[in-house]
C-alpha cells in the first residue's frame, strides 16, 4: 500500500506522461496554459487544490479525472452529482 505522499506522486508523474504533447499545445494555444500546469503539478485546474485520485467516487469520476483533472468537488459542481 502506498502512503499518500507516495500516490500523490505516483499521480502527477501519471498525469505528466498521460498529456500528450499534441493535446498540451492545443490546449495551451487555446488559451488554457494556466489550467495545463496546475494539472501537471497534481493540482485541480478549476478550484487549485491538490487531487488525490483516492478522493474520487467512482469509476465514472476517475475516467473524467483522467480527462480533465477536475476534482471530485469540481466535477459534481460542473456536471452534476449521481
């Protein structure tokens, strides 16, 4: 079992290789260049909070974590809770 300081780097090391660079220069050409580095430093790109992918609720919220690095908070408050 890893300790939580181990996951959250597990985390950002995860969702540093997960960004392609194709979709990190569409997006920051975009005008989202803020958002691409808080998710790349482990942190929510909507509130600034750091994620642990533990506080995520479901398999549905992991799945849109891995897409958008929303938070659980963010996600409900953006899409709605189930």
């Amino acid at each position: 079992m890893l300790s939580n300081r181990e996951e959250a780097a597990l985390a950002i090391y995860k969702r540093k290789e997960a960004m392609k660079p194709q979709k990190e220069e569409i997006l920051r050409k975009s005008g989202f260049g803020r958002e691409v580095n808080f998710a790349k430093e482990g942190k929510c790109p909507s509130c600034r909070r750091p994620v642990k992918r533990s506080d995520l609720r479901d398999y549905a919220s992991q799945k849109e974590f891995d897409a958008s690095c929303l938070c659980q908070k963010c996600q409900d408050e953006t899409l709605g809770s189930f």
